[in-house]
C-alpha cells in the first residue's frame, strides 16, 4: 500500500472503529435493558403468584363470614324464641 493509498484508508478504517465502538456501546445498553425487562418479568410473574394466593384467601375468608353470618342468624331466631 502506498503513503498516498494509507492517507485515504486510515480515516475510513477510523470511521469504521468509531461504528463499531458505538455499536458496542449500544449493544450494552441493550443488554442491561433487557436484563432489566427479565427482572421485571419475573417480578411480575411473583406478584401475579402472591396475588393469586391472596385471592384464593379472601374468597376463604369470604366463604367462612358467610357461614358465620347464616349461624348467626340461626342463634339469632333461636334465641327470639
């Protein structure tokens, strides 16, 4: 390669290093936004767990006052009587 040859490569091979850097750069920052998303992802996923359980309880709960109130109200007669 000639002097007059490498004076018109090196700045295209330096514009070249510049993308990659870049891309190198943005290519991490995606990364850590995608590590982010699947942390948030399994968040999510725990939440929607815990959230089901609290659900499955108060409908417990729900069925239990409901009963309760049916004997209450049978201890409420026979105490009328």
């Amino acid at each position: 390669m000639t002097l007059e040859e490498s004076r018109d490569v090196i700045p295209i091979m330096e514009e070249m290093i510049s993308l990659i850097e870049e891309q190198e750069k943005l290519l991490s920052e995606t990364s850590k936004e995608l590590e982010q998303m699947e942390t948030m992802d399994r968040r999510i996923k725990e939440l929607e767990a815990d959230c089901q359980k609290w659900y499955e309880l108060a409908s417990k709960l729900n069925s239990e006052n409901r009963l309760l109130q049916k004997q209450n109200v049978e201890l409420l007669k026979l105490s009328g009587q």
